[in-house]
C-alpha cells in the first residue's frame, strides 16, 4: 500500500524558519562586530573602528619631561600639528623600549624632510606613580628627544588620563609584576582631537607617511 509522504508538522516548521532567522541575525551580528570579518581581537576593532567613526579627544594637559605642562591638541592657542602618538611606561624594558627605538628613528626622519614641518611626536605615560619629571627626563635624555619635535609627558591628573584611555580604547592592566600589559600603537591625532588612524607600533614610516598626507591637506 502506497500514500502520500506525510507533510512535516506545522511546529516543525515554524522552528525551521525561527531558527534560520536567528542565524540569519546572528551572522548578521557577526559580520557587523568584526567589521566584514576583518577583525577578530579587541585591538583589531579598536583599530577598524576608529577611521570609520573618529573620536574627537577631550583638550588634554600634559606634564612633560622639560617641567612645563602643554595641551597638544584642542587649544586654539598652541601651534597646530598632527600628532603621533604612543602610550607606555618608562620603567617598560620591552615594548616601551621599542617604541622609543622608533620614535628616536622618527624623529631623524622629521628633521631630514621639510614637508613634515607640521607633525610631533608625543609619548604619554600612563604611569604616574613613578613617572615624575626626572623619570620622564631619564627616558627623553635615553632616547634624544629633542622637545621641539618629540613630547614625552603624562597627564595632569589621575581623571585626565583615564578619560584619554577610554576616549582612545587603550588598556592597561597590572601584570601583577610591577609592570603593565597594554596596547602598542602609534595613534594619528589631528590638532582639533580627532583620532583619526592606529597603525601598529612596527609601522612608523606608514604612521608617518599617512600623518604627511593630513599635513598637506590642511
């Protein structure tokens, strides 16, 4: 005896289509969160996010190694630059260290080439406890920072600089060594506070070269 296939209940159904609609949000969810499938750490979003939707930073005061305080960015009374910029600790043997090498490499690369009169180099601490003046000084002296061309400083107050790591989306954290992990970027600021580009910390000639395109521009 032969029939007609039975047709799959009405509720089997209903849970099919549910259940292809919930991956259909979730792939949807999927593809926003990570930028088209192009990033896939919080740092690789960080970075995505911030030329699709630039954060403008909070006018911030900075304590530097030459003992007088500057507001890089937001003051209509300093010398307008665009800015590249890293966040680490002077006590830092690793990363920190690094990033010092490149900047020092970068300023070389300032001085040798008049188009990049209007680009600076700012190295923010995030480590107040014990990076006081002379601390900054040892790091500057280190590394030939020539204050005309390269800041290093930390911020005025303890509520300065954790607006500036939320507004960025840098994090530190305590490596329960008397050290920090933490993010390693150079950050392109424009001289109104907008965030504008992360290049990661091995790219400062890309760093600077796209720093050159918004200098000619203005």
């Amino acid at each position: 005896m032969t029939g007609r296939p039975m047709a799959p209940p009405a509720s089997w159904l209903g849970t099919g289509i549910v259940s292809c609609t919930m991956i259909g949000i979730a792939a949807a969810a999927l593809w926003s969160v990570t930028f088209g499938l192009r990033g896939w750490t919080a740092e690789d979003i960080r970075r995505l996010r911030v030329p699709a939707d630039p954060p403008r930073l909070h006018a911030l005061r900075l304590d530097t190694s030459t003992g007088i305080s500057v507001v890089p960015w937001g003051n209509r009374e300093g010398k307008p630059r665009v800015w590249l910029v890293t966040f680490m600790y002077t006590r830092c043997p690793t990363l920190c260290s690094v990033l010092g090498i490149e900047f020092e490499r970068l300023q070389r690369m300032l001085d040798a080439d008049p188009r990049n009169a209007g680009i600076g180099l700012l190295s923010i601490s995030f480590d107040p406890a014990h990076d006081d003046v002379h601390a900054l000084q040892r790091y500057a002296t280190e590394h030939h920072a020539e204050p005309d061309r390269w800041i290093v400083a930390v911020p005025g107050s303890r509520a300065d600089l954790a607006r500036v790591e939320r507004q960025t989306g840098v994090v530190v954290i305590d490596d329960g060594f008397g050290g920090f992990a933490h993010n390693a970027a150079i950050h392109v600021v424009l001289a109104d506070g907008r965030l504008v580009r992360i290049f990661d910390f091995n790219e400062p000639e890309a760093a600077l070269a796209w720093a050159r395109t918004r200098v000619a521009s203005r």
